[in-house]
C-alpha cells in the first residue's frame, strides 16, 4: 500500500500522519482498529493476528528488516 493511502487511512482515524514514519503510521491505525501495534515483527513469518489489514505487507516488510 503506497504511503499516500496509508496517511489517508490514519486522517480517517484521527491519526495526524506528519508526525509518524510509514510504519509507526501503520503502528498506529493498528492501536486504533485495536489490534496489537507489532507491523512488520513477525520475522519468523507466523502472526495470530488473522484479522489484520496489514498483515501481508506486514510479511513482507519484516522479511526485509529482519535482525541477521
């Protein structure tokens, strides 16, 4: 999901997104749908978290940042 609609997201939520980088952003409207805040931590692939909006680019975003 490109950052613009990541931003648009958060307005809707009430969710100042200048402050915020894409994945505290994302971080954030998680907190705010009241899901854990943990995009982009499942290094191993596995979440509980079915229900997440986010939780493909979630995987995808920890494969790249994960600790060697």
């Amino acid at each position: 999901m490109k950052l613009d609609q990541i931003r648009s997201i958060a307005k809707s939520r009430g969710i100042n997104p200048s402050r915020f980088s894409k994945t505290e952003l994302i971080k954030s409207i998680q907190t705010s749908e009241g899901n854990f805040s943990c995009f982009a931590t499942a290094y191993n692939g596995e979440c509980d978290q079915t229900g997440c909006s986010w939780r493909e680019n979630c995987f995808e975003t920890a494969r790249r940042g994960a600790p060697s």
